[in-house]
C-alpha cells in the first residue's frame, strides 16, 4: 500500500460556519454519524468538508480556508475518499446529457452507477491479474490468499441478492458489468427503484475500494431506504471494506440502532460555543 496516502481523518474544523459557528470534530476511525434535525448544519458541515477534500486533491480550485482537515498518520498530503450523495434529481448538464452512450442515464443517482460501472471493470481486471499470480506462483499457500481476494466480491453478490429477495432480483453472477435478473428477464441498474439504486451505490462504491483504507462521506444515506436496510448498512458495508472509515450525516434513528450509538455526535456536540 502507498504510505504516502492517509489512513483517514482525524479531525475536521471549520472556522465560521455560516458567520456564527465554530466547528472542531474529532474523528474516530471507523465510524462518524453526525446526527442533528433539518437545518443545524450537518449536510453543510460535510458538503464543506467535500469541499475542502477536492481542494487538497487537486479536483477543485475552491480552496474552502475555513475548513482545517487533519489525516492520520500524520505527515500524509492524500486520501482516497468516496462520496454519496442520496438525492436522485434529473441530470441537468445538457453537454453530458449529449455525450452520454447510454440515454437510460437520466438521474444523479443513474450517472453515479455510470460511473461505478467502470471502476467495477478495473476492480475485477485487477483482482483477477493478483489472483492470476497467485495461483500460478507454485506456492500451495497461496490459494488461500487468492481465495480471501475474491470473497468480497461474492459477499457483495450475495448481499444484494438477499437485500433484493423481495423483489426476485438476482445479480448476474457470470456478466463483467453489473446487471439484475428478474423471473427471466435482464434488467440494467438505471432501471431500479431510487431505493435500490441508492444501496446498489453505496454497496459497489465500497467494493471497488478493493479493501484499501479510504473515506466514505454519506448524507443521509437513510433516504429511500427500507427499514431494514438502514438497520443493516454500516454492518454491510464495513464487512466489504473493514479498512473504510464511514463519515455521514442522518437524522433517523434506524442507523444506529445496530450497536453505534458511541459513535453519533450531535451537532451541539462539535460546536464550540
């Protein structure tokens, strides 16, 4: 692994949210839920830390002074993050709309899947070269080993067809893009309900992290999902990345009812008064 990349944050501070309030979160290093009811300020606190995160990476010129983000181990400059956002409202870059090859991408929630699906191919191609070497160095301990990199990828198979048993979606086990079978017909992942496709993101977003340490910033993963599915999400998506630091804001209590309870924070609890 490249140590030049941070394990993930340990604390963010933002000097003046909105003229008034002083932020200093310390993070734990597995899981954050920032808890709070509409408009205190926890999507802006983690918008703004987004913000500040494509600064540092390169990906935005908004270089957001206000917010300060410590890594861990110190001395890191870079950090794989991932973000989700829940909100599935029409794509309204016409330029994009014209590029796209696919025309059954029309929604945010559409072009984060379009988008997924490509990283998936690279995903699969690169375990399936370290698998490839493995297997064929001679070495009898190895298989193991090879057989540890492929379980996250059928543990991400096998929950999606349990959390879709309802419905009678099944995975296409056998294509190299993601792809539903129901009672015998194929289904592409734009055609899924905004539920199914909000947990079809945030399951195949931590996959392709291929078990690295990365963040994953969440807002209100919550919306659109069934109860159990928030009851189940943090537990899901830490057994596919146990090295994925989760950051996300909700205000149901269904999240952390699955043993988190230590880890939500208020937003009066990060506010200095």
């Amino acid at each position: 692994m490249d140590s030049s990349y941070a394990d993930g944050i340990s604390r963010i501070e933002i000097n003046s949210l909105w003229g008034r309030k002083h932020i200093v979160w310390e993070l734990r290093p597995d899981v954050n839920i920032l808890s709070g009811v509409n408009g205190t300020g926890k999507s802006t606190i983690l918008n703004k830390t987004v913000a500040r995160l494509d600064y540092l990476s390169g990906d935005s010129k908004d270089e957001t002074p206000e917010v300060s983000i410590d890594f861990y181990p110190d001395g890191c400059k870079k950090l794989r993050y991932d973000v989700i956002r829940s909100i599935d409202r029409p794509l309204m870059h016409s330029n994009l709309l014209e590029k796209m090859s696919d025309k059954s991408v029309v929604s945010e929630l559409d072009w984060q899947l379009y988008k997924l699906q490509r990283r998936y191919l690279d995903y699969q191609v690169n375990i399936g070269n370290r698998t490839i070497q493995l297997l064929t160095s001679g070495d009898p301990s190895k298989i193991t080993e090879a057989q540890d990199i492929a379980a996250p990828r059928i543990r991400f198979m096998d929950f999606m067809d349990e959390l879709f048993a309802d419905t009678g979606k099944k995975i296409v086990r056998t294509s190299n893009e993601i792809l539903f079978d129901q009672f015998g017909s194929t289904l592409l992942p734009y055609s899924l309900s905004s539920g199914e496709k909000q947990l079809l993101v945030i399951m195949l977003t931590t996959l392709v992290q291929d078990m690295a340490p990365c963040v994953l910033l969440m807002d209100e993963p919550e919306i659109s999902l069934h109860i159990e599915w928030q009851q189940q999400l943090i537990q899901r998506v830490r057994s596919l990345n146990p090295n994925v630091q989760i950051i996300m804001t909700t205000h149901s209590p269904a999240l952390i009812m699955d043993g988190w309870m230590d880890n939500v924070f208020d937003v009066d609890d990060i506010t200095v008064k």
